[in-house]
C-alpha cells in the first residue's frame, strides 16, 4: 500500500466525518414533532414503487380512502398519487430518488408507499442507493416501526429500529482502498441513539406494556453499539416504571422462535442492522413477510410500506395480480392511527386480523390457484365494514 492510497480514503472518511458532524447539529435544533390535529387538510402521498408494488398499493389505497371517504369529501384530507419512484426512472436519472419526486414528497405530510427495487450486482441496473434509505435520510425518517401479533401465541411485539444511524446510513460510502482492501463504515451519535431509544420507552409507558429489550452486539462493537447500550442505560432511569434488559442480536434472533420465551418480549428497541434483520424474522413467525406493516417516522414526516420487496420475478411470469397486498394494508392501518384516525386504524387492524389468522375465507398464493390482490382487498373492505367486527375479532382471538 502506497501513501496516496492512505491519503485517498483518509480525505474520503474526512468527508463522510463533516457530513455526519452536519446531521448531529440538525439534530440538536430539531423543531420538534408534527401536530395533525392542526392541519387544515392532510396531505398523503401514494407511492406505487416498482414490480408488484403498483398493484399491491393500489389495493391499499383504495381501503383507505373508502375509509376516509367523509374526510376526502369534506377537504380535511386528500389522497395524492406520487409518480416517478419506479426503478427505471430512478436509473434513468442515477438518483435514489429523483429531484422532481423528493420534491413532490416534502409537499405531503404522509406517504404510502410500495415496495422499490433496489439494484444489485449482476441485475443488469446501475449502482444506485436504496430508495429506501434515501427516503429515510432525506426526510429524517428516524424510526422504524413494526410491530408484530399472534394472538394464539400472545405475542404482541413492537420493534423500534433506528433507521438513520448505523451501516445502512453510509452503506453506499465504503471506500476500496486497494484491490485487496475495501472499508465500509458505521455511525452511531447520541442524538441519534437517544431519540429512538425515547421513543420506545414512551411507547412501553403509554400503552402500559411497561417492558423494553435493548438489542446490541456491545460486547463485540464495542464504539457504535457500545453508545448506543449506554444511551439506553441512561434513558431508563428517566422511566423506573418500565422493566427492561439487553440482549444480544445473535441469542435474540434464537429467543424468538423459542415457544416458552418470546411472549415475554414486548417492546424491542435496535440499531439499523439488527432491526432489518429481526423484523424479518419476526414476520416470518407471523405469517411471512408479506403479512407486516413498517412505519418510518420523524418529527416532520412519515412514510408507511410493506416490509417486502418488489417481486419482479412475479411481475416477469405475469402474476402480479396475486400478490398479497396484506402489508400493505397494514402499513395504511399504522398510517391512519399516526396521524390521529385512531378507531378507522383499529377497525382495519382487526379486519385483517380476521382475514389473515382467523376466518381465512379467501385463500392468497401468489399464483391463479388462489385469490388475487383485488379480491383480498373486497374482503378486507367488507370485513370492515362488518357490524358485528368487534365481537368477531374478540370472539375469534380469545
């Protein structure tokens, strides 16, 4: 190794260093969180996405605004179709997220989104970043929220995964040294670390499950999630109601499928990384991942998707219409409880609950052997719209 190789990538860390200097003192003059209840009209932004996403958020907004209905007719709320995020645009352009659609992004309050195809190695696409984690960093989109029930299991779980911070934020700003040496970098700040780890305290506090699990590899990594334990630690004493413990991502991803603990877990709070990984994997128990929801918030915007990818091959072998819109209409529940739509959120919770784990009267396969997406979504509908909903549900998961 030469010094201008050590030079180069010392003046490429200096850079990534300013940047996230930069973000930490955004941080610190933080304006504070959104209030809906104000707004004279809510503004949300349907994103289709690209491969099976079109179809499936199709199916949800539909569901949403027959749910919305009175306030969209009244002006208290409009439903904007948001164009352009497909994988040909964004390569088109060699932007994550194109100027124009960023753009049209920042003038809703919330966004439905579907799910984005992410390029990768051999695809044939351009080394472009994730749409996804653009989205998160460009409207701080701090929080990933998840949350995961098997009522037959009495698991009820609520993930909180950092979303900003950790290797995903710099995924795309490694640096190859040399041929035989290539860095990539994580990052964990206070502020960071701090506002998430809060946020899944208020909510073990507020919802009277009073238990949080800190998931970490500290022992190992000891800088990044070294902080980001001892923020937790710290943040805790400010909440002396609420149990909680550390673990570690390697024995956590055993725990959950062990079926004399996981109904102990409630409220799990995690870095970038390890939320991705265990989020899927908590999915997967539930059902599959295309039975959750995954909320990204902060204090100026949210954006609420399915937790799956696009499926193109679904798309290429021409069944995209069977596709299970399923998390996408969980998405649009966590969206309407967000912005204060709180029993249309809960009535469209206990619909899919029926329609997903319980009555089960229409059957998704992904192929013409089961029903498609617009079916399901019927189904959903008038689940909802069911009188009798409340005591189905109550009946069905006792």
């Amino acid at each position: 190794m030469n010094d201008a190789e050590i030079n180069a990538a010392k003046e490429h860390f200096g850079k990534i260093l300013k940047e996230q200097l930069m973000r930490v003192e955004d941080m610190k003059a933080s304006s504070g969180w959104m209030d809906y209840s104000k707004l004279d009209r809510l503004v949300i932004g349907v994103v289709g996405g690209d491969g099976i996403g079109p179809f499936i958020s199709k199916h949800a907004e539909n569901v949403l605004k027959e749910l919305l209905r009175d306030e969209i007719a009244s002006g208290k709320v409009e439903v904007r179709t948001i164009d352009g995020l497909t994988i040909e645009n964004r390569c088109k352009q060699l932007k994550a997220i194109p100027d124009e659609v960023l753009a049209e992004l920042k003038k809703c309050h919330v966004v439905l989104k579907g799910p984005t195809t992410t390029p990768k190695k051999g695809d044939g696409y351009p080394n472009i970043e994730s749409a996804n984690v653009a989205m998160r960093r460009e409207l701080d989109l701090f929080a990933n929220v998840r949350p995961v029930r098997i009522p037959e299991q009495n698991v009820d779980w609520t993930f909180y995964r950092e979303n900003t911070e950790g290797g995903y934020i710099l995924g795309s700003k490694g640096v190859d040294v040399n041929e035989d040496i290539a860095i990539d970098f994580t990052v964990a700040t206070t502020q960071g670390s701090e506002r998430i780890i809060r946020l899944a305290f208020d909510h073990a506090r507020k919802t009277g499950v009073n238990r949080v699990t800190v998931v970490t590899k500290a022992n190992v990594i000891k800088r990044t999630d070294g902080k980001f334990l001892s923020v937790a630690e710290r943040i805790a004493k400010e909440y002396p109601e609420v149990k909680w413990d550390d673990w570690f991502i390697d024995i956590m991803t055993a725990k959950l499928i062990d079926p004399y603990r996981r109904a102990d877990f409630k409220v799990m709070v995690l870095p970038n990384l390890y939320g991705d990984i265990l989020t899927d994997e908590a999915a997967q128990i539930q059902g599959g991942v295309g039975t959750a929801g995954s909320a990204n918030i902060g204090s100026r915007y949210a954006m609420f998707e399915a937790i799956h990818g696009s499926a193109p091959r679904m798309v290429d072998e021409g069944r995209a219409q069977y596709a299970d819109p399923s998390s996408m209409l969980k998405a649009a529940a966590m969206l309407l409880n967000h912005v204060g739509f709180l029993e249309k959120g809960r009535k469209l919770e206990m619909a899919l609950d029926l329609c997903t784990q319980f009555e089960k009267r229409i059957k998704m396969t992904g192929r013409s052997d089961g029903a498609t997406g617009e079916e399901f979504g019927r189904y959903v509908l008038e689940t909802v719209e069911r009188k009798d909903l409340e005591e189905a549900w109550k009946k069905a998961s006792s």
